[in-house]
C-alpha cells in the first residue's frame, strides 16, 4: 500500500506531536504541519497531502475558515476536522466548507486510522478498508469473546479468504450482518471443539452429562455475543453508520458445503488449547 | 410467529417466478415445524432485521436447484450444481427476499435484509428457531421449493 500524505494543522505542539504518534508507523505520513491557517494555505500549496486534520481553534482565523480557504484551492482534499468540541452545528457548518470527518478530542489511533482509511478508499483500495475498519473489529471480538466467556486464550491470525465454499463437518452458525456494509458471519467448528466449549460454558465435568442440543445452543449463544460485539466495535467507530446482526441460523452436520458467491471474505482462525475456532466474515462487494 | 408474516413469502414467490419464465407456482402444502429444518439437498438463509426478526431458508434439491438456474439461464443445460448455477440460486433468492421485504413494508413493517448463505450437503440441518416456524412447500412445474419461515415481529 504506498503512503499517503497528512497535514497537520494545529496550533498546539502538543496535539501536533499526538497526532503525528498516532500515525507513526502507519502508511499515513505526515508531510507537513502547520501552526496557523495562512501556513496551512502556504504548505498545502507546496506539499499537496491528501488528507489533512484540522484543528478548530488558530491564532489567525478558525478551522472553519482554514478548511474554506483549502478546499477553493483543490476540491478532492480530505480534512478531518479534531476539536475539544463537537456539535450538531459546527458539523453542519464544517460539511459546508467541505469537511469530511469529525473527531473529538481526545482521539484514539483506531478512530484516527479508520476515519483516514475510509476518506482515502480509492487510494488504499477496498478490500484493504474492509480489513482494517471491518474484519479486524471481529478479530478483536473473537479473541475477547473466547476469552470472557470461557477463560480460554487464543492465538488469532486474519487473512483474505479466497476459498470459494467453507467446508464444515460440525456446527456452523451463520448471523446476518445489515445496514452498511451488508454480510454475513459465520463461526464454525467441529463437534469435539463445540462440545469442549460448550462444557466449559456450562460447567459440566463429564462429557457424558452434555445434551447435544445444550451444546450447540451454547455454541449459538456465544456466537450471537461475538458477532454481537463485533458488529459494536465497528459501530463505535462509525457513528453514523449503523450495522445491526440478524438472529443466528445454526447449521449441523458432516462434509456441509457454505457458498457467499459475491462477497469479500476474511478467514479469521482461533487456535485454542480446545481446538481452532473459524469466524468467516463477508461482505457485499461494490458498496 | 403469525401466519400473517407468511403471505409476504408466498406472493413474493408467485409474483417473482413467473417473471423469469417459470410456469406458475402453486402452494402444494403449508405444516408448522419446530426449531430445525432438515435441508433438502440446497438450503439458502437469508436473516431479517429492525421490526421483522429471524431467518427464512428457501430450501430444495439439488435437482431441483439445477431445474431452476437451467430456467434462470435460458434453458441453458445444467449437469453440475457448479458455481455459476449457485450464483443463481443466490440471486434467486435476493430477488424473492427483496420483493418479500417489499411485501412486509407495504404492511407498515420495516426491515432489512442479510446477504444470503447458500449452502450445499446431504447430511445437516439448520436451526432457524427457538420454537414453532412454518414451512410452506411450493410447486414450481411439478418441482418443489420449500420455504421455511421462522421470523417475528418485534
């Protein structure tokens, strides 16, 4: 992925020096700063950066009036506006002069890099936005859910997934994902891992005591919450987006084929000291 | 679930097959089942948000399946359920689920729909409720599509 330019315009050096750790070792980089809006207007002229972040408070004018300026020079510049305040006006009037995106300060690297990777879609691809903003809030949901729920750590590996079908012998449980984008989750394991979970889940000791319905119910609970919380970990990010799931369909059963023609899917593994846990996600291309 | 919510379905079927040059459908039966649906070769999930909640699963043979890529496809013949006769399949089953959600929100419901899982085996079933759901089985030219409902109003 080639780098993208950032400005920074603030006039604090310390928020400069925040958000510039932010991007460090990102493909962000910043190429200029900028402490006051004639400098802004001066270095973008010379630097041409592709996103900038603006702050709302300048000594000679105010982000508003800073990102006018920019944007009558070059139309296609994306600036982030971070202010201590964030109101329904200030982000009317900023859309107005051309203002993408608002944050609040504080601001957290995640919201900082996802905010800049969706303004910059074109530029980095899609599938790479689906993978930073999207697939990585499951991968997070995976290991925590596993964790909370039955005290079991995992090491958890993401990767584009260009398999045509999954394959499953064992339980799959398929959630709908809605609003934007559009997919599906799928987590599946096989019966030994599912009813090794389930026993933990539900503090049974002998196998034998484990109704199969009790476990793959339990399974489908804990998916539900994975999913469930994966989905929020994204909509925390993009407020005004909102992704809902639907209720889980369970699947189960021997040598059972999944097809997601159309989709952009992401194979994400769980390996356990219980066996590997699989959250497939996909979602909609050309959204 | 109410009955209610099943006409949707069926006049989502009816309306839609016909349009891709199926003769047209008849409802053959309609029978209340519980928890899970017992696939009949090809199942496709399709899951239902905001007011409407749940799943509907269009499920089918797999002779069946190639009867109807084969037709969605200008009778082009169809030996193996291979990859183009699922993206069929699926696309089928978008269009009858958005002309469904349609449907639903002609009656003041509003729903969203999820992207639909097709999936493919002779041994597994697919549990789509905690309780009763009703299964409508439909006759498309003596063929038989099998539409499991289990959705509720919220």
């Amino acid at each position: 992925m080639e780098k993208v330019k950032v400005m920074i315009v603030d006039d604090s050096k310390i928020s400069r020096a925040m958000i510039r750790g932010h991007l460090a070792k990102t493909n962000f980089e910043v190429c200029a700063e900028a402490k006051t809006a004639a400098e802004a207007v001066a270095l973008y002229g010379e630097t041409h950066p592709s996103i900038i972040t603006m702050d709302m408070n300048l000594p000679d004018a105010d982000g508003i009036e800073c990102s006018r300026r920019i944007h009558a020079i070059d139309s296609d510049v994306k600036i982030i506006m971070i202010s201590a305040m964030k109101d329904a006006s200030l982000v009317a009037t900023g859309r107005e002069v051309g203002i993408s995106a608002f944050l609040q300060k504080p601001i957290s690297t995640n919201d900082l890099i996802d905010t800049m990777m969706v303004l910059c879609q074109s530029k980095v691809g899609k599938i790479a936005v689906l993978r930073e903003s999207y697939a990585k809030a499951f991968v997070r949901a995976l290991q925590q859910g596993i964790f909370s729920m039955i005290g079991v750590h995992s090491e958890v590996s993401l990767e584009l997934d260009d398999r045509r079908y999954l394959d499953v012998s064992g339980i799959a449980v398929i959630v709908g994902l809605t609003g934007f984008p559009v997919g599906r989750a799928i987590v599946y394991m096989d019966v030994d891992t599912m009813n090794k979970f389930s026993s933990i889940m539900l503090n049974i000791d002998d196998p034998k005591d484990l109704d199969e319905d009790d476990a793959s119910d339990t399974v489908e609970e804990a998916v539900n919450i994975i999913v469930g919380r994966g989905v929020s970990n994204i909509n925390d990010v993009f407020k005004d987006k909102e992704m809902r799931i639907t209720p889980p369909g369970t699947i189960s059963g021997t040598n059972i084929r999944i097809a997601s023609p159309k989709l952009t899917t992401f194979k994400i593994t769980a390996d356990t000291r219980i066996g590997k846990i699989y959250l497939n996600v996909g979602f909609a291309e050309g959204e | 679930m109410d009955a209610k919510l099943v006409n949707p379905f069926v006049d989502a079927f009816t309306s839609v097959m016909p349009q891709m040059g199926f003769p047209e459908p008849k409802r053959a039966k309609l029978y209340v089942r519980e928890r899970n649906a017992v696939s009949r070769g090809v199942s496709v999930i399709v899951g239902f948000t905001k007011q409407i909640r749940g799943n509907v699963v269009y499920n089918m043979s797999e002779d069946t399946a190639k009867y109807i890529a084969s037709t969605m496809m200008m009778g082009m013949p169809i030996n193996e359920f291979d990859a183009m006769a699922q993206s069929a399949i699926s696309e089928m089953s978008n269009m009858l689920t958005a002309n469904a959600a349609t449907n639903l929100t002609g009656m003041g419901l509003e729903v969203d729909i999820s992207t639909p899982s097709l999936t493919i085996g002779a041994n597994f079933q697919v549990k789509i409720s905690d309780s009763q759901y009703l299964t409508v089985e439909m006759d498309l030219g003596g063929q038989i599509v099998e539409l499991d409902i289990a959705v509720d109003q919220k």
